[in-house]
C-alpha cells in the first residue's frame, strides 16, 4: 500500500508536464488548421477575463488532467480486480475531472448537444487508447506464455 502511494505521488508528477505537452500540442495542431494562434480558447479567455489568465487557467488545468490521468494508472496494477472493474473505475475517475476543465477551458458547451458530443469524442479516444494498451499487452502475455511452453517443452524432453 506504501509503495503504490508512492508510485501515485510519483506518477502524478511526472503527468503534470505531459498534459500540459499534450494541451500545447492540441493548441498548436488547432493553430495550424485555423490559420491563427490563440494560447486558449474565447470561451477560456472570457471566463477567465484576460488571455493570460486564460492561457495560465489552461496551463494549471492541463497539467492536472495530466496528473489525475498517470496518478490513476495504478489502478490497472491491481492484481485482484478485474479488468472490467479496473477499467470502469479508471473511467469513472477521469471523466467527470476531464468534462469540468473542458467546460472551464471552452473545449465544449454547456448544451445537451456540447455534452453528448463531447463524451462521444471522449469515449472514442479513451477507447482507442484502451484497446491498443490491451492489445499490446495481451502480445506481451502471449509471448511470456510461448516463452513458458518451449521451456516447459525443452526440460520434459
């Protein structure tokens, strides 16, 4: 218990940087498409009074999503739960957190049509994301069990 207190901690500064890299980058591939550069958007800027205060908003929040989202991780090492309840807890963690600082930031609309499109999109990536950390996991576990059968194989012979 000690030791996933600190792999929590631990995590969740490590994710700090990476969702505030993973905020800048959305901003600039959004930049690129739009022709304009704006560190965050109108919606983030109004509610905040100034671009500044939006854009340090943005940069707080982010970088909170980011912690929340690696500090959680270590649900996924809980031996005795199973994979459905580990992913619906994780999911049930991250997602109230990531819909408030999108309404906060403006990355979404305080309307029925704003909230179902955004956890459509949400559900999507957080799916695509899930099903390739389980793909690449079930190769490992694949392989580490071929591994075990040839041994098992050669030391019978």
């Amino acid at each position: 218990m000690k030791n996933m207190k600190k792999q929590i901690l631990l995590r969740s500064a490590i994710g700090f940087p990476i969702g505030v890299c993973i905020s800048s980058l959305i901003i600039l591939v959004i930049s690129f498409c739009i022709g304009t550069y704006a560190p965050c958007s109108p919606g983030c800027t109004a509610l905040f009074g100034s671009e500044t205060a939006g854009a340090t908003a943005q940069f707080l929040l982010s970088g909170l999503v980011g912690s929340v989202f690696a500090g959680s991780s270590v649900i996924w090492e809980v031996e005795s739960w199973s994979l459905f309840r580990a992913t619906a807890t994780h999911f049930c963690m991250v997602t109230p957190l990531f819909w408030v600082v999108s309404l906060l930031l403006g990355w979404c609309d305080l309307s029925l049509w704003g909230m179902l499109l955004y956890l459509g999109i949400f559900l999507c990536i957080y799916l695509s994301i899930w099903l390739s950390q389980y793909s690449v996991y079930r190769r490992k576990i694949q392989k580490i069990n071929q591994k075990l059968q040839e041994d098992t194989n050669e030391n019978a012979v």
